[in-house]
C-alpha cells in the first residue's frame, strides 16, 4: 500500500502586513521541504507530520512526502504560493495513494480562498472520492462544512500551548487506519456557534477552554472515536471565524451530534467568559516594577508574530524603559536592517540606532514608530537551534541572523525572521540565561507558557500595540455574515 504524508500549515491573520510567499514556508531554507529533505526535517519530531510518518513507515507502507510546509502566521498566503503547495499534494495523490495523511492547521486564508484547508480537500476528494483521509488540526481552526464533508477522520489539537501535535496526528491516524483495515466506520458531525473567543481566553489549563477540552476528553473515553473542540483563530475576516467543535463517532451519526451539541451549548452558555479584559499599559509595567523575585514575565501580547504580529512594535519596551525596569532581558524585535548595521559594526561596538517600528499597519490606523536605542553588540549568531521544550520538541528553529543589543538596563534579542518565544532556546542560543533575568519581555501570548512558565515567579501580561490586539474595536470584520458575539452583544446561537 502507498501512503501520501504532507504538510500544509498557515494561520493567517488578515488583518497582518506580513506578506507570505512561498519562502515563507521554509522556516530559514527559503523552500518548503520536500521529498526525503521533508522525512528528515520532522521524522521524530513532536508534530502531525512527524507522527503521521512514523505511523506509515511503522505499518509497512511505501510513503511519498512530497511536502512539508509551515509558515509562521502572517497576511494572506499568496495565491501563486497556495496553488504551489496544494499541486505538490494532489499530485503525489494522483501518482497513486491508498491512505491520505495531513498535518494541516485549519485557519488558512489565500488571496484565492477564503477557506485555504476545504478547498484543497474539496480538490483531493473530486480526484480520489473513496480515499481515506486522515487530518490533525490546530486548535485555532475556524471550521468549515468543506472541511468536515472532504475528509475521513479530523482530530483538532487539546492543548494551547500546543503540546499535543504529535498525539493528535497519531489519533486522526488511527482512526483512519482502523478505518481502512475495517475496524470502524468513521462519521462525523459539527457545529459552530457565533462567537469569536479572545485567543488569551483560551488556554487548556484554565476557564473557560480547560471544561470544554475536558468534557471533550470524557466523551471520547465514553465511546468516541474522537472530539475536537475549536477555539477558532479570531482575527480572520471570512464568513464564519469562531468556534467550533467536531464529533467523530464509529457508525452512529446522531451519538456525534448529540456529543457536538453538548459542547456547543456549554461554550455558548459561558461565552462572557471568552472575553480578555486589558488593563492600561502603564499600569502593567508599573505593577510589574513593583515585583520582586524574578524572572517576571512581561508579555506583549498585542505583537506575538505567532498569530500574525509584525513584531517590531516598541510600545512595551519603550515604556519598560520609561519606568526604569532593570535586568531586563526583550524577545525579540524583528528589525533585519538593525541586524545588518549591527553584524556590520561588530561585537563590542557600541551602536545606536532606530530599532523596530519599520512595518506599517494600515489596518488599525498605526504607522510603525522606531526606538531610538543606543547600546552594545554583545553577541551575533545564525539564529539556529533545535527545540528541547514540550512545543515542537526536536524542530529546527530559524531566526535568520540574531544579535543581542544590550541597554544596560535591557538587553534586546534582534532577530530576522519571525520566532515565537516558546522554548528557552530563544534566549540561550544567543548567550541568555532566562532564569537569571529579572524580567523576560515576551513577544507572546499563550505559547510561551510551553518553555517559560516552569521559570516564571509572575507573569504580567501587556497590552502594547499590534495586530494581534484583544481589542476588537481596531479591526474591521466585513465578510462575517452573522451577527457575532463579542462584536455584537445580544447575538443570537
């Protein structure tokens, strides 16, 4: 039998100016992976991809790879880029495929679809219409009927910060595998309600997400083959954003409606919950100075580059600096050209220079404002190192060309590329220790609590500037064709 194990992952905020070509794919190679380059890259690794391999490989299967692809999040996928990855799939389908395995993420927007994950199923199952497919999630997708009715089996990730990627391929896996092997008739059911959560209110350790996840678990322990709860990526102006949640149920259709209701009314009932309330500024990083036992987390919430943020706005640092906090460690601002004038210089030199600020946002009314900063090149590297924390345990990391700027009072990774600090290789790669620092200012919303939160004494989070704001009001929804909660209070399931 042959087996087709693929990648294809984007979360695309819509309101970002990040551009993303297909060189974004590539996490540093300039190129998705393909082939055995692909095999290589994630065999082992703790991702859908990385399980899905290891399943077919284990069961005997020829396996083609003909793509891995992985994007941070940022603006529309470009449609020359999208029809380029999608080709790469159907054609390894076409050459011939008896099980179908796909890492996708479920939140995908290109400048030719709305719906970037259905209609390349839609796609596959016109080519093949009896092949089994087996998808792993993210636990942002914003769910379509497209998506549900073109594939076999869909399982979506139970943890944010996502832990569980690999567990979750490995599940959609073997149901579709038990499926092929006649052990099970998958069927599936869904649902949405119109609502579009706060991404900071969805943590599974904690209300409001941590209930619904775990009555998603006990349901599964009670009978289902599976049961996805989807907080859905908020910051995606398409019809229906939001969450969402899929059933899967060996035969019986109405014991996965009756299990996706449930969940559906729970969410709906608790939606005030879902609402992240920001406190001013000012008054964060005030109460964070007035914190003693370190490291104290400072997150800049509003400009976390993993749902799409420019991350180079300055607005936390600078006022991190206002109030004179001191040992303070920054992760990081995406500058290349302050990179380039700073490899130039050299360690030691002692620079100064505007940092950050060089992207505009036209989409909440902001153009971008530099810092002047003036400091010290205390070390330059290549920006590479494998992930040793529970997120993408045993990836590759790819921050292009990474300097560390040193204030004084504050040292600043600057980096190239876009990277998330979610493992505390962000900060050792570059000659950080991130436990001896007093305070740690993380481009970040929830991930970070993967590596950083076993190190954190407190965590305050800042409400800085950026288009990963909570603040709805910044943001323009003009595709949605329902009334929607938050936006519109007395909406209506």
């Amino acid at each position: 039998m042959r087996a087709v194990v693929a990648m294809m992952k984007h979360e695309t905020n819509t309101f970002s100016p990040v551009p993303t070509p297909l060189a974004r794919f590539g996490r540093g190679s300039g190129e998705p992976w393909y082939g055995s380059a692909a095999r290589d890259a994630f065999r082992g690794t703790n991702t859908g991809f990385g399980a899905f391999l290891a399943m077919a490989e284990d069961a005997g299967f020829d396996v083609a790879t003909p793509i891995a692809a992985s994007a941070a999040p940022s603006g529309l996928v470009e449609a020359a880029a999208y029809e380029r990855m999608s080709v790469a799939i159907l054609e390894a389908v076409d050459a011939g495929c008896d099980v179908l395995f796909l890492d996708l993420h479920g939140a995908m927007v290109a400048e030719s679809t709305d719906d970037g994950e259905g209609t390349l199923l839609e796609r596959i199952r016109r080519l093949k219409p009896d092949l089994p497919i087996a998808v792993a999630l993210d636990l942002h997708a914003n769910m379509t009927d497209r998506m549900v009715r073109n594939c076999t089996a869909l399982v979506g990730y139970k943890t944010y910060p996502h832990i569980d990627m690999a567990a979750t391929g490995a599940h959609a896996g073997r149901i579709v595998m038990d499926a092929v092997a006649g052990r099970a008739v998958p069927v599936m059911a869904w649902g949405s309600r119109p609502m579009i959560p706060h991404t900071l209110r969805m943590g599974h350790d904690e209300a409001p997400m941590g209930p619904l996840l775990e009555r998603a678990r006990a349901q599964e322990a009670g009978g289902l083959l599976a049961v996805s709860v989807f907080g859905g990526f908020p910051l995606a102006d398409i019809p229906q954003p939001g969450l969402s949640v899929v059933a899967v149920a060996d035969r019986d259709g109405q014991q996965a409606a009756r299990a996706a209701l449930e969940l559906l009314d729970q969410a709906w009932e608790n939606r005030a919950a879902f609402v992240y309330d920001s406190e001013p500024l000012a008054r964060s990083v005030a109460r964070a100075k007035e914190m003693t036992e370190g490291p104290i987390l400072l997150v800049d919430h509003a400009d976390n580059c993993a749902s799409g943020g420019t991350q180079d706005t300055m607005a936390v640092i600078a006022e991190v600096m206002r109030q004179g906090l001191e040992d303070v460690a920054v992760f990081a601002v995406v500058d290349p050209e302050a990179v380039a004038a700073m490899v130039a210089a050299g360690v030691g030199a002692q620079v100064t220079l505007p940092l950050g600020g060089k992207t505009d946002m036209p989409t909440i009314g902001q153009d971008g404002q530099p810092l002047e900063v003036t400091g010290t090149v205390r070390a330059i590297t290549d920006g590479q190192f494998t992930v040793t924390g529970p997120m993408s345990t045993g990836s590759r990391a790819y921050m292009g060309r990474s300097v560390v700027l040193d204030t004084g009072p504050v040292q600043i990774v600057v980096i190239e590329q876009h990277h998330e600090p979610f493992d505390l290789g962000a900060f050792r790669s570059v000659g950080i220790e991130p436990t001896q620092k007093r305070y740690l200012v993380l481009k970040s919303r929830i991930h970070y609590r993967a590596g950083f939160k076993p190190i954190a004494r407190q965590v305050v989070e800042c409400d800085g500037v950026g288009v990963t704001s909570s603040d709805y009001s910044l943001f323009r929804f003009r595709k949605l064709n329902r009334a929607t909660y938050p936006l519109v209070a007395d909406a209506q399931p």
